[in-house]
C-alpha cells in the first residue's frame, strides 16, 4: 500500500516537473532563451547601474520557477548568437512611403551643439520622483493602490518583452514607439525579411510594426503559459530590464490630435471624428469616408477635442484610445518597478544612453527623430481658444503623468 502511494506520488512529481518544462522550452523566442545582456535589473545604489544575480524572496512558485529558468540561463549562455557579432549598417536615409512619416520629415543632423546631459544622475533623480509620488498620499488617481496582480490581462498589452536580452518596454503612443518597436523587432529577431531577421529598424515597415502578432506582450502569456503566467511576468519584471518614453502631457495630446485628426485617416474618421463633429460641432449626414470629409472642409477641431476628451459620455462608452490615455494607465509605473524612464524632450540623448546600458549599442543605433516634432512652445497657440475651466478640467486629467515624471504644472495654461 505504502509503496502504491509512493508510486502515485512520484509520478504527479515528474508530471508537475514536465509541465514546468514546456513552460520553460515552449518555443525558440520565449522563456527558454533567457539571456540577460543587460548591464542592469536594479540600481544597488544610488548612482550606481550595476548587474544583480540575487532575486528577491518570491512566492514558492515563483522561487521554484525562477530556478529552474536560472539553470536553462545558465546552459544557454555560453551560445554564441550572429547578432551580438554584427555591427549594423544602416543606410544613410530610409525610403519613407507613410504618409505621416512624409509629412513630418527625419532630422538626421548630429546634434553636436546640444550639451552632454549627466543621464546617470537624471536618471536617479527621474525614478526618485516616481517612487516618491507613487508613495505619497496626496497624489490620488484610479488604480493607484492596486497590486500588480490587480491589474486585468488586458492592460498589460503594452509590455513588450526581449527574451533574447532581458528587456521589457512599455510603449507609450506618440512618444517615438514606432521606432521603439521597431528597435525591439531587431533586438528579439520576432519578424523575418525573406528569412532574414532585420538588422537595420528603419527597414522594417511601419505597417508591420503596429501589428499586435509581430510582438510578445505581457497580455499574451495566458495564451502561452496558462496559470503560470503570472508567475513568470513576476519573475521577468525582477530579472529584466525595464524602460519606457514619456512626454509632457498636454503636447502628447497635440500631437495625438495633428497625427490623428490633421491628417486623412480613415480609421480614427469613422471611430472618433464622427461622433465628435455631431456631438460638439452639430454636424448632420456627415461623409462616410475621411477624403470627402476632408474635401467638405468638414475637420474635428481641437476644441471638439477637448471636448470629447472632457466629456464624462466618452468614458462609459469604451476607454480612451491608447493614443490619449494617460501613461499610468497604460504602463502601470506604480506597480512596476521602471529601471529607466526616458523623455521625447531628451530622446537622443536618452536612447543612446539607453542602448548603451543594454549593451547592443554595436548592434544598431536609435532611428533619427523627427524635424517636425510637435514642440511644448507650441502649447499656448494651441490651447488659446480652449476656455479656462477646459484647460484646468484636462489638468486634472493628466495631472498623474505630470507629476509621477516631473513635468511643471503648466500655470500659464491654468490662470486668466
């Protein structure tokens, strides 16, 4: 009898330990292909990226998990990868077809003239601020207190992960993303150029870049992992990098506006233009299609804008698209631990500080920013005609991402 029950008990063992490792060998891009070539997960010191071996106490799942990944870290480390030997060589300018892209330009100038910024200490001070308001009572906004086990699959579609070098990025729309992206197409090898992982980002198309296949997201891991998905996100964001790009708010929502609403785009027409032109500008029979629209002289202004963003409708109906949703709501900076935090104000500086951390600054460099970037000297012209309690109303809707990135309270927009 006793030896039956030994019998049984072993074979649910060994089941229970070949569960756990398809987990870890589930495929070529996922948790099997640990490798960490980061030079950081956590500053031990104030000023001071160094790389941590030690995790922290976890969970007895957790602990068990992260062993067992810690081990397959350890066999395939020693692999040598064809990426990390090549240099990319990325052609001078790229061939840019989108519009979007057309309208706004490369700027492809050095920037020699800017001054050198001490990105160690911006760095320290960037996350003591975020901690510190994450902790601080008198900042209230939704979701603050939650846990990160709080948060629904479905808002964590924003976490990108490397498995091939420990990153994980939050992406943040209209904070130089789609160059982001592509900087982690490269980097994870997910898309393929006639069998070829890309090498160069500004290659790869930005119609492939936005398509949800082509990247592993945190929300995604249900799918692959099952009831250990959690599990393994927790030991991801412990051992992996973690960064995201923010801008100010208030220019982040103009510039959702020019790229969204200035432009022809058929999609963001029929989803949000409609409704706004009946709801706040009184339209009737409006054009069924953005180029008649367009050719009517019939435009959301940013005035309907506000509007709609103000409008308490707006929110019941569905949650605000990722192009205008605040950066806490989309990254959760409260219930994850950020090891760098970069600005749109600072992107070539941040990105080559960034990449240089991650140490694959030798296999590509960050795609060159924009000559027509929407500009925070641009607020007031813009903001003009919005009457006053608008102007404090939108306040106090992205007043989070003001103050957990230390962007000033824009007083001049606020006061008569």
């Amino acid at each position: 009898m006793t030896k039956a029950r030994l019998l049984r008990l072993s074979v649910v063992l060994v089941s229970i330990f070949m569960i756990l490792l398809i987990i870890v060998y589930w495929d070529n891009v996922g948790t099997a292909h640990f490798y960490l070539h980061t030079s950081f997960s956590r500053p031990r010191s104030p000023g001071a990226i160094v790389a941590g071996e030690d995790w922290e106490a976890l969970p007895d799942v957790d602990e068990f998990l992260a062993k067992l990944l810690s081990s397959s870290l350890k066999q395939n480390s020693s692999i040598p990868r064809k990426t990390e030997q090549l240099l990319v060589q990325g052609s001078n300018k790229p061939m840019v077809s989108n519009l979007e892209e057309n309208v706004r330009g490369y700027d492809w100038s050095t920037h020699k003239d800017r001054n050198s910024l001490d990105q160690e200490k911006l760095q320290v001070e960037r996350q003591r601020t975020l901690r510190e308001f994450c902790a601080n009572s008198s900042l209230t906004f939704p979701t603050k207190e939650r846990s990160f086990d709080d948060i629904p699959n479905y808002e964590l579609n924003h976490l990108i992960v490397d498995d091939r070098h420990g990153v994980i990025y939050c992406y943040v729309p209209k904070v130089a993303c789609t160059n982001w992206k592509r900087v982690m197409i490269v980097l994870s090898e997910s898309l393929l150029d006639q069998g070829v992982p890309y090498r160069n980002p500004l290659d790869i198309p930005r119609e492939h870049v936005h398509n949800t296949s082509t990247h592993l997201t945190f929300n995604k891991f249900w799918r692959r992992y099952g009831k250990f998905s959690r599990h393994l996100m927790k030991i991801k964001l412990k051992k992996y990098t973690k960064f995201l790009f923010v801008r100010d708010p208030f220019v982040r929502l103009i510039s959702a506006f020019r790229s969204k609403f200035e432009l022809e785009n058929e999609d963001f027409y029929r989803r949000f233009a409609i409704p706004m032109l009946k709801l706040y500008s009184n339209h009737t029979n409006l054009p069924t299609s953005v180029s008649e629209a367009f050719g009517a002289g019939l435009k959301v202004s940013f005035s309907d804008f506000i509007q709609y963003l103000l409008d308490p409708r707006t929110e019941k109906m569905a949650p605000f698209n990722e192009h205008w949703r605040q950066v806490y709501r989309l990254c959760h900076p409260c219930q994850i631990d950020y090891d760098f935090i970069g600005k749109l104000e600072t992107l070539d500086e941040d990105a080559a500080y960034l990449l240089q951390l991650l140490k694959v600054d030798r296999l590509l460099r960050f795609p060159p920013s924009y000559r027509n970037r929407t500009a925070s000297s641009w607020e007031d012209n813009w903001f003009a005609k919005i009457p006053l309690a608008w102007r404090q109303q939108l306040y106090k809707l992205y007043e989070a991402d003001f103050v957990l990135f230390g962007y000033p309270k824009p007083e001049n927009l606020l006061k008569d």
